[in-house]
C-alpha cells in the first residue's frame, strides 16, 4: 500500500508475477500488441516519485531513502540518518518538512493496520490511528500552497483508504483529484479512485481505469476469470466495444506464443505470469476473431483479424492464411496501434514465408526494416517484434548467406536488438578467415540491393577500418594454423590499435616461451589496471609468434637426434602456451571463456601438436631434457586419470586415481618410475608434484 | 430398644444400598464423555470477510442459531520462513446480537515444527484484541483447528497446554477432532468439535462421496464411546466439485458456475464435460488449475438421509455427541444444498 499505491490490487495477488529475466526456453519476445500505452508505467511511478527526492537531495539520496522514510522516528528527527529528512533540514525547507512528516505519519499508520500484522489494533489503537489518520487528511486538506498540492492531495486518498472510506475517497477524486494537472501523483490518486470503485460494487469502472492507467498487475486480478476464449466471449457480449478487449486478445495470443516457445510445459508458461493456451483453444478463438471481424461496424476489426492472422501463423503454421489474414488486417478499422500491430505480424508471416531473396523481396524487406527502425526507440513493443521477427524469419533466411547474414546480425546489435539466435561480436570473432574475407569485401562493396545498402548502415555504426579488420584475419589465420598467411595481415595492425585493445596490458606481461608446465603466469591485479603509463605493447607478439613457430617447424624438419628434441620440446612450449590451456591464448583467440571448448571444427589443435612433440622430444638422451619432456607429457590434458575429491562434509580434498589406461596415466606411469629410479637426484618440480606423489600411493 | 437397634440397622442398610445405587448411576454418567458445555446449535463461517447476506442471516434466525465458530485468521509459515497470521478476517459486518461468537484459529501442521511456545501468547492475544477492537460478542473460549498427526501429536499438545496458560481466567479451550484422530490420546482442551466430514478420498475417482460415506465413518465410531474428551459433533452441508483428467484427480473447483455451457456440458446431474480449454483459479491466492477440453467434473454431495443416518449412529454409541451440532458452513452457497427439514433433523431430531 506504501510503495506502489497504484498498484492497490497487488496486494491481492499471491502468485509470483512475471519475472522478465526468468523463465526458460527463448526470450519472451511477444510479438501482439494492440494495448493502448499508459502515460505512466507503475514503475515508472515510483521512479518519478523516487527521482523528486533523489533531486531534492542533490543525488545524495537513493531509492532506498524513499523507501525508508516510514522508518524514521519522528522524535529523532534531528538526528535522522536518512538523506532525505538531512537534505530537508539542512536547506531548513518547514514546507517540506512538514510535508514529510505528515507523510511518515500516515506510514507508520498504514504499517499499523496490514491486516496479517501479529499486533492487531485494539479498538483503542484503531480508534487512535483513525483520529491520527483524519487528522492528517484535515492538514493535507488545509494546505493552500502549490509545491505540495498534489502530494497532499493523495495523502488524503491514502487516509481514506486506509480507513475503508471509499465513498469519501470517490467523493474526493469526482470534487477535487480529478480536477489537479496531470502528474503521477494524480495517477496514483486515480488508482487508488478504482480501488474505491473495487469496493463500491463498480469493478467494471474500475477495470477502464487500470487499462488505461496501464496497471496490468491490477488489471490482470481483474479479469483473472476471464483470461481465456471463454472469458473473452463473455466480454465481448457484454460489450463489443469493451476497453478490456484489448488487454484480454493480448493477452491470449501472446499466452499463446509463450505456451508454445515453452514447448507446452504450464510451469514455465505460469513463472512468467502468462496462462498456457493450448491448440483446442486457439482454433476456437482464431474462428470466433474472423466472426467478430467480419462483422459489419466491428470497431476493432484489424485487432481481432490480426490475432487470428498471427495465430494461424505461430500456432497453425497456415502461412497463407496468415498472410491473407493479416493483409486484409492492415486494412480494416481499429485503432493506430492495432494497424501497426498488423502490419508487425504481417511483416512476421512474410518473412517467414520467403525462402529465397530476390530483388522485390529485399526492396520490400528493407523498408519494412526501415519501418520498424523508425518506431523502435520509443515503443519497446516494437523492439520485441522486431526481435521476433529476426529471430523467426530473417536469420533462417539468411542462413546460408554468411556476409549478409552477419551484416544483419550487425542491424541488429546497432539498434540493441536482443540476440536470441546469434550475436554479432560472437559470430564475428567464431568465423572462419575466409568467411570473414568475404564479409569484409561485401561491407566495402557498394552494390547489391535495397537491403544490402540498408543493412551496411548498421555496420557504420561500428565499422570495420583496416587495423580491426587485420587484426581480426591474422588471429583467425594463427587459429586455423596458417602462420604464414596470418603474418601477411598482422604486419599491417599499428601499435597504437593493439594498444588500445581491452588485452593489451595482459598480453604486455605474458612471455609464450615459458614451459607453462613448470610455471604458471599468474592473472593478477596488475593485468586489470589501467594507470595510463605508456603503451604496454612494444611489438605484435603474434608476428614473433607466427615467425618462431614457421622457424622451428622449419628447423625440427632437417634435424635429428637430440637436436631434433630440443627443437620439439621448444615448438611444444610456444603452441601449448598459445592453446585454449595456455597462459597466451590470445596469440590465437579474440576471447577466452571457462564454456568455450578449447578446440572446435576447423582451429589448428595446438595442445594436440604439442603433445606430438613432447612425444618426440622425450626421445633425447639429454637427461635434463628427458626429465622436463617426462613431466611436462604428464601435464598434457589428454586422458587425464587423475581427479580431485572433496569431502563436503570436512572440505577435506584429495586426488583419486580414476583410470588405469590412456595417454595421461602412461605418462604419469613413466614420470613415477623416473622419479623412483632417480630417487634424490630427480628436480624439485619432479618431487614436490602432489599429484605425481599422488599417482604412486595407488 | 432391640426394635430401635434392628430398625436402626434396616435405615442404615436402605441407605448404604442407596449410595451404591447413586454410586453405579455416577459410574455411568462419566463427565468425560458427556456433552460439551453450554450445547447450543451452531455453525461454522470460515470466509475472509464477515458479511452475511440474507439467506445467511434467515438460516441463522430460522434455525435459533447460538453459537457461530468464526475463523479469526490462518496461522501459518510464511514465504519468508516464519510464522504469522493470514487471511485475517475483515469484520465488514456483524453477527445478530444474540448469537454468540467463539474465536476460531486455523494452525496449519507445519507450524508445529516450529517453537510455538512463543507463540502461544501471540495467538491468545490477538484473538482478545480482535474481540474487543471488533466488539464481537464473544463467548470466553478459543478454538482451535489444526489437522495434527501421530507424528505432531507431542508438539501439537505442548502447544495447546501453551495456549491453555495463556488464556484468561475461566476461558474454556477446545479444538476440532477429525475422525482418524480419534485412535490417538485426546487433546489437553475442554471439549472437541468432531469434524464428520471428510471422510473419503477426494482424489478417487471411484470413492462417490469423499465428503461423508457412512463405510468411512463405522471403522471409528467404535472409539467414540471410550473417547475420553467431551464432544460435540459438526456435519457438512457442502459440496465439492472435482476437476478429474480420466480418472486422474486434478482440483477441486471452488465457486464455478456449472452452469456456463461455454465450458461445461452436463451429462448428469452430477458430473459435467469440461469442452472449452481455460485456466481457472481455485484458491484464494492466485493458483490455476487448467481445465483441458474432455476433463471431468465430478459433483459430490452427501445426500441428507445418509447425515441423519450417521448423526444417529453417532447418537448410539456416543448419546451426548448430538448435545450441540455445528453445520459447516454458514455459507449460503452451501445452504440451499438442503432443505430446512434435513436442517432441523439435524439440530433437532
């Protein structure tokens, strides 16, 4: 009743509401929308709300100061901790203080009287906070200025609600509310007017009032019993031209939509708030909506044509029909919203049903696209369309079509489009060189068609100049392995683009010919600051990088004997360190992430290479070099036959033998009897290994 | 004076043999399983706001109704994990002056788990305060209901003796007795109120009267004669509508219109077609139920003659039982399910 007084139903309902970030499957991208917009969302409300005082306070308050301000003692006033009642006092503000001490009267009134609280009110108390609470309303009442009029205006609703008073609260709202400017404080007083109305027998009234206050929660409460074809049907008789229409038909084709992205599953549909509508159901409804808008004089006719249009679509999978649906739609009588709506759904069903891209097909497209982008900012409905749209249609149509499709998907991330199917910066870093070559060379083209030209406006937003574009081809290529190649386009990135890369300073501190099985380069606090000390990246690492490799692969070829494994262990040190294990994978990757897979379909496996080589260079007769080769086989993630257990109960760890075959327990097997034979002698890193001490107990 | 003597003797042996007989009457008389005190026809009302409209206040006047068990408020555990009051009546309405309100808490079984101890106090005080800040005429005794179990049975009592010391002088405590409860040690109160009703399983699809079935009551009405606690016993006159998927139990629907024929089709009497798929809600909170297109509604009411069957039975083994009949409830959905005959024979046979 407190914070969110427009919302007066909420407290009615138990169930949890719709959770926008939850939930399972796809986003909740719903494509309906004929609702008109409220003026204010509730969260807006308290936002607007909160923001006066976060004003008022010069920023030093938060939404937490609002909130709290029922919990200030109003005997301590002086010494409050609170921003507010600091901000008030130190500006000596008495109109304001007086205001908020009136308010903070009433809250702790209203905390008195939740009906479940364990210290109900004796008669006495109840009396006493009745008298307190008309008081307060007899000094909101009084007050002749202009700063607070509002505020106390709902103060006076407050107290009447508070007081059951809901004939007075609907006198005052006709007599004076009503009357006020616009503002959310007059919002508020009218949803509190409709719970009054609630209470008084006139739920229909009051239900007009949350439509159009846009306060779904209340409104939702409302219709509850009618969230379905039959509740629909109902109100349709009763009123054909029914404000709640609307709301309900949105309701129940994005019910739809979610029962249908949620693979039928009723919990998933219900953790978001919405209702699971089955088949039987929507081929009811789909009939009763072209009935009702094949009626002469139909008002609505574009909405109810649309959710049957968009259903045959979604649910039925009648492409046709649908389009035929929503075509004619687009040209009935409704409301501006319910026509867009239709053109939203029909650009949907379109799209959907083009397999290929022809030039009409691109030109329509293309300014379809134009029309979404135009509305996009300012509706966020539009934004769930369009994500639909993407999702459903345009990406699968441009599968195939690689440079077209990233270029979509980079339309997409300039207008912040949510990416459900693919991402931009993932799919530009995951693509294969030539792939990515291709992309370049359609983004600087100049032809194509109507969307070609569309789409590359996106791409200008965040372009590709020839430093990224380098940068990006010669990582790609020491990924795949072709070194040779990757120097090409390596040598043309500058210093001061690899300077300004977010992994510069990291890379500045890392050294690729560490043995990373005998030293780890710790990631630590230094990697993350940025003191604007000079440029950190002196040279292009993979250049060097791509050079050793080319050298060493080229020695290795005309070597042998122990020069040979020196050569190999010194080739598997550099390509385990640029590996997905490897402390320097950045000489081969954009990103490192715990989920990606360390190897994927068409990179060169550098930790496998570098097994092969350490399998070479343990060959030697160099027994130092036998013994780093042994230990460093036996660090090789391949087969790993060692595992780590804990004891949750004592947190106690130990490492448990899991495999008694494959590549790790052979090195392991070999590295144990080196280390027995060599007793003493053998190296610190040897003796103080606790999984190799580990390994040889079993 | 051997006359006066043998005389003397005769008056003492008439005497002696009259306070043997008086002894043998008191023998049989045993205050334990005699009626609850101040008996009086009464009714339960267990909605979340006390108003009554006119068949309610006609059934109460037609029927000299005493007493009304009202529900005060649910204590239960909370989402945050404690436990506090819920669903605490709005007294938007009050009961005719004559009729006599006895205080009605709900405790659901796991707050049992919990220390009530602490909250023994809490209760007894908020139902006081709820009496006089409601000015609701109030007879000086708490019931309380909770559907305890052989293994909540210890904490369940402890609780009652918590709450026993914390009412004031001279109130009475009683609590609710369900049927399967009477196989255990009765409770630390005054008297209980034996709830005939639930009997059955309300989730076969095969049991036809889950509310009262004469079969499900004679298994314990062998226990009421030795139940050691003063009784008094309340009947149903409610009926349940049970939403079946085949023969799978899915809700009972409270408050459907039947009668909708977007939705329902009757094939009898008492079962109903469900041929429009929708989502209701079936709880006081916001909890759905899906009815899907072929599911079954099944209408379940105990016919009137089996009641008075079974109040007699009862009657047999236990005469004192039937001293104060509570009907569950005052409800006027639930009223006209019976004629005021079937009403009286109850209260009045």
């Amino acid at each position: 009743m407190r914070k969110f007084i427009a919302l007066s139903l909420l407290a009615l309902l138990t169930a949890a509401t719709a959770l926008a970030c939850g939930g399972w499957g796809r986003p909740h991208y719903y494509m309906f929308h004929v609702c008109p917009e409220p003026q204010e969302q509730p969260s807006s409300i308290s936002a607007s709300v909160n923001k006066y005082w976060i004003d008022y306070t010069g920023g030093k308050a938060d939404s937490y100061d609002v909130n709290a301000l029922g919990n200030v003692d109003l005997k301590k006033w002086s010494t409050s901790d609170n921003e507010i009642v600091k901000a008030i006092i130190a500006k000596n503000d008495y109109e304001a203080e007086l205001y908020v001490k009136r308010l903070i009267g009433y809250l702790n009134i209203s905390d008195a009287l939740a009906p479940d609280a364990w210290n109900y009110p004796t008669a006495e108390e109840k009396a006493d906070y009745f008298n307190r609470l008309a008081g307060i309303r007899a000094q909101a009442m009084g007050y002749k200025g202009e700063r607070f009029k509002a505020q106390y205006a709902l103060l006076v609703m407050r107290t009447y609600m508070a007081q059951g008073l809901y004939t007075d609260n609907i006198d005052y709202w006709n007599k004076t509310a009503s009357r006020l400017p616009a503002s959310v404080y007059r919002d508020m007083m009218r949803g509190i007017y409709a719970n009054a109305l609630t209470n008084s027998g006139r739920a229909d009234e009051a239900r007009v009032i949350y439509a159009e206050l846009g306060d779904y929660q209340s409104l939702r409460w409302m219709l509850r019993k009618k969230r379905n074809l039959a509740g629909i049907k109902e109100e349709y008789n009763r009123d054909p031209n029914s404000l709640m229409l609307p709301y309900l038909v949105e309701d129940f084709v994005n019910n739809a939509q979610e029962t249908l992205d949620c693979d039928g599953n009723k919990e998933s549909v219900e953790y978001t708030g919405h209702r699971a509508v089955y088949n039987a159901e929507v081929k009811q409804f789909i009939t009763f909506a072209k009935q009702v808008a094949a009626k002469k004089g139909s008002r609505d006719a574009a909405m109810w044509l649309s959710a049957a249009g968009l259903l045959e679509h979604i649910s039925n999978r009648n492409n046709k029909e649908a389009i035929a649906l929503l075509e004619k739609a687009t040209t009935l009588s409704g409301t501006q919203e319910m026509k867009d709506n239709a053109r939203r759904c029909l650009i949907l069903a379109k799209a959907c049903d083009m397999h290929s891209l022809n030039e009409s097909g691109a030109a329509w497209l293309a300014g379809e696209l134009k029309w979404l982008e135009s509305s996009m900012y300012t509706e966020g409905y539009t934004m769930s369309a369009t994500s639909r749209i993407a999702d459903d249609a345009i990406v699968p149509l441009l599968a195939n079509d690689r440079p077209r499709l990233m270029a979509f998907y980079s339309w997409m991330a300039s207008h912040d489009i949510a990416d459900w199917s693919g991402d931009y910066y993932a799919t530009l870093d995951s693509v294969s060189s030539a792939d990515f070559d291709r992309f370049f060379s359609y983004i600087n083209d100049n032809g194509g068609n109507e969307l070609d030209r569309m789409l590359r406006t996106g791409i200008a937003k965040d372009p590709i100049n020839a430093d990224r574009f380098n940068d990006m081809m010669g990582t790609k290529l020491v990924r795949e392995g072709k070194f040779a190649a990757a120097i090409t386009y390596l040598e043309k990135v500058s210093l001061n683009y690899l300077n300004e890369q977010g992994i510069a300073r990291y890379a500045s501190r890392r050294d690729y010919h560490v043995e990373r099985w005998l030293k780890r380069q710790i990631v630590d606090y230094d990697d993350g600051r940025n003191d604007g000390a000079s440029p950190a990246i002196k040279v292009n690492q993979k250049i060097q990088f791509c050079k050793e490799v080319l050298q060493l692969e080229g020695e290795l070829k005309a070597a042998t004997g122990n020069k040979a494994c020196d050569i190999a262990y010194r080739l598997a040190t550099i390509l385990f360190q640029a590996s997905y294990y490897g402390d320097c994978w950045y000489l081969a990757e954009s990103s490192w992430s715990f989920y990606h897979d360390p190897v994927s379909p068409g990179k060169y496996d550098f930790a496998a290479r570098a097994v092969d080589l350490l399998d070479r260079a343990v060959k030697t007769t160099d027994a130092k070099l036998r013994v780093k080769a042994l230990y460093a086989r036996a660090y090789m993630p391949v087969d790993p036959c060692m595992d780590y257990e804990v004891d949750y109960g004592s947190w106690d760890g130990h490492w448990k033998l899991t495999r008694t075959d494959g590549y790790n327990y052979l090195a392991l097997s070999e590295l144990a009897k080196y280390r027995r034979t060599a007793g003493s002698k053998a190296p610190r890193y040897v003796t103080r290994c606790d999984i190799l001490t580990a390994f040889m107990k079993y | 004076m051997k006359f006066v003597v043998q005389n003397m003797m005769k008056a003492l042996r008439w005497i002696l043999a009259m306070m043997a007989v008086a002894a043998l009457c008191c023998a049989c008389g045993d205050s334990d399983t005699d009626g609850v005190p101040e008996p009086a026809p009464a009714v339960y009302y267990w909605r979340t706001t006390l108003a009554l409209d006119s068949t309610e206040r006609a059934f109460l006047a037609e029927h000299n109704i005493k007493k009304v068990y009202l529900r005060y408020f649910d204590v239960a555990v909370g989402a945050d994990g404690k436990i506090a009051p819920n669903a605490t009546l709005r007294f938007a309405d009050s009961l005719p002056p004559a009729i006599e309100v006895i205080p009605t808490v709900f405790i659901t079984e796991n707050c049992l788990r919990y220390d009530l101890d602490e909250f023994a106090p809490r209760i007894v005080r908020r139902v006081t305060t709820m009496t006089d800040a409601n000015r609701v005429n109030a007879a000086r005794e708490l019931h309380l209901d909770c559907d305890w179990t052989e293994r909540s049975l210890d904490d369940y009592y402890a609780f009652l003796k918590a709450v026993r010391a914390q009412l004031p002088e001279g109130y009475r405590l009683s609590a609710t007795i369900r049927l399967h409860q009477l196989a255990m040690a009765p409770p630390p109160v005054d008297y209980g109120v034996l709830m005939v009703y639930n009997t059955g399983d309300l989730t076969d699809h095969s049991c036809p009267n889950p509310i009262l079935d004469e079969r499900d009551v004679v298994p314990y009405v062998k226990r009421l004669a030795d139940y050691r606690l003063p009784l008094c016993a309340a009947y149903p006159n409610f009926g349940w509508n049970l939403l079946f998927d085949g023969t799978t139990f899915k809700a009972i629907l409270y408050g459907e219109d039947l009668a909708d024929s977007t939705v329902y089709y009757r094939l009898d009497p008492t079962r109903h077609l469900v041929i429009q798929s929708r989502d209701i809600y079936i709880a006081r909170g916001a909890e759905t139920v899906h009815l899907n297109a072929g599911d079954s509604v099944l209408s379940r009411l105990p016919a009137p003659d089996a009641i008075v069957k079974i109040h007699d039975m009862l009657a047999k083994r236990r005469p004192a039982i039937n001293s104060q009949v509570i009907i569950y409830s005052l409800d006027s959905k639930n009223i006209n399910n019976y004629n005021s005959k079937h009403y009286e024979k109850i209260y009045r046979p």
